[in-house]
C-alpha cells in the first residue's frame, strides 16, 4: 500500500501462475488488511479488471465496486459515508503545488460519488477514475518544472487539518488548438466555493487561449469559471457517458478566456 495518513491506495495482487489457486493471494490480502487496521489505517483505493479473479479477491477481503460495472474498488475502516464526512469536513484550506505527498490522497476526490463527470480532461479522468496511474506523468513534470525554476502548472486545494485534497487545477497544451491551454478545475462539493480562488492562482503562459469543459448544469464550478473570467461559448450534446455502465450521457459545455491569470488573482484581457 502506498498511504499518507491512513489513506492510499494498494497496488496489487499477483501470482505466478504455476503458483495460482492455492490460497497464497487470499492469505496475504488478510495479512495486510488486519496490518492496514492495526495502523489505524482509514481508507484504500485500487483499479483492476472487473468481474475478474482479483476483483473477487479484493471483493471478499472487504473491498466493493465504486459503481457498477466498474474495476475501481475502494475499502473503508468504517464506513464510506463516515469516511466522507471526517475526511472531507469543512475546515481551512491551502493551495499547494501538486507534489508526491498528493498522489494517494487525491483518489477519494476523484473516485468520490460526487457531481460533475468532466473531472481531469488533461488526465484523462473522466467520471469516477483513480489518479494512481494518469497523475504519474504529471507529477514527473512536476519535479521538472520546480528544478528548472518554472511555476508549478498544478495546484491542490489541500484541507489543513485532515490533508484530503479538495480542489484541483492544472493546465495542460490543448491537444488539438495551438497556442491554447486545456485548464482542468474540480473541485469536492462542500469547497467550490473556493474554486475561483484556487483557479485564479494557476499560472499560464500569458499568450495562450484557455479552455475548460464542464458538465451542463454543474453550476457550481460555473460560477467559478465565470468569476475567473471564463465564458460558455459552445455544448457539446451528450459527449461523455454519466457512469461505468453507460446509463446515460452528458452534455457538456466549452469555456474560453482569452486572456490569462495571474497569482494574484488578477485577469489579464
């Protein structure tokens, strides 16, 4: 397990398969979960193959499925709802520079049951997917930008007292337009408030175009974007799908600011 605070996520289980269905992966899984407890351990996050041997592995040793349909599992000490609560209470906030003490802490944001399914575009998050793999990549760019002196091109809204990750924004070079940024802003609902704040603190190359997609109708994180300086131009009809299972789609809506922002929270037309 990889953990900051009782809370991460578990690698993964494997066997050699002349080795398999001999009990060695159940006997290790209930060794590490009766540790993970002992520590006083909170919560676990992991991603595998659903409806396949580990999945029912995971299962038994008190993991369950996000959603259906889904390889993403997570475990809780008590209760997710009592994990939710405690984990992502209100309380004051930072914004700090996306290093490695975030990578674990930043899944319950992500695989969290909460609105909005346009989470991390420029990750490649969309819906209720773990940060395990896709913020690998960034947090390297990270460490590269920070020792050449550059300002960091991701931010963590960070609660102080529990460390849950409860706001995120980064930018990245769109993949398609040149000379614009995709900016990527999510937020935990109890702290969009805090959102334009968090967003307006993100540096980005200052003669860039910004664009930013958000669900229809979440209009918390559009009230963030506008106070931002950001405008819906344009809906994209039923573009990505609600859920695991496709049962339904969401429209969503394409921002621009054609200007940038500063640190100071200033927006340059």
């Amino acid at each position: 397990t990889i953990e900051y605070r009782g809370v991460g996520l578990l690698g993964h289980v494997y066997t050699r398969p002349e080795d398999r269905r001999q009990g060695a992966a159940m006997q290790l899984m209930a060794c590490l979960m009766e540790h993970f407890r002992q520590r006083g351990g909170q919560a676990l996050f992991l991603g595998t193959g659903y409806d396949t041997p580990p999945y029912h592995i995971y299962r038994v040793n008190g993991f369950a499925g996000v959603e259906p349909e889904s390889g993403y599992m997570d475990y809780y000490s008590t209760s997710q709802d009592e994990f939710d609560r405690a984990y992502f209470a209100p309380g004051s906030t930072a914004i700090e520079p996306v290093g490695w003490l975030h990578w674990p802490v930043s899944i319950p944001l992500f695989l969290g049951a909460f609105p909005g399914v346009v989470r991390g575009a420029g990750l490649g998050v969309w819906g209720r997917r773990s940060t395990e793999g896709p913020l690998l990549p960034l947090l390297e760019d990270c460490l590269e930008r920070d020792a050449s002196g550059l300002p960091p091109r991701a931010l963590a809204l960070v609660q102080q007292e529990t460390r849950a990750v409860v706001g995120w924004v980064m930018w990245s070079d769109h993949p398609l337009w040149p000379d614009a940024c995709l900016v990527d802003l999510y937020c935990h609902p109890a702290f969009w408030d805090e959102g334009a704040a968090l967003l307006q603190s993100l540096e980005v190359p200052e003669s860039h175009t910004c664009l930013a997609y958000c669900d229809a109708g979440l209009q918390p994180k559009a009230a963030a974007l506008t106070a931002a300086g950001f405008r819906c131009g344009a809906t994209l009809n039923q573009r990505v799908a609600a859920d695991r299972a496709q049962t339904g789609w969401v429209d969503v809506e394409v921002w621009e600011n054609k200007g940038s922002f500063q640190a100071d929270g200033s927006v340059v037309r």
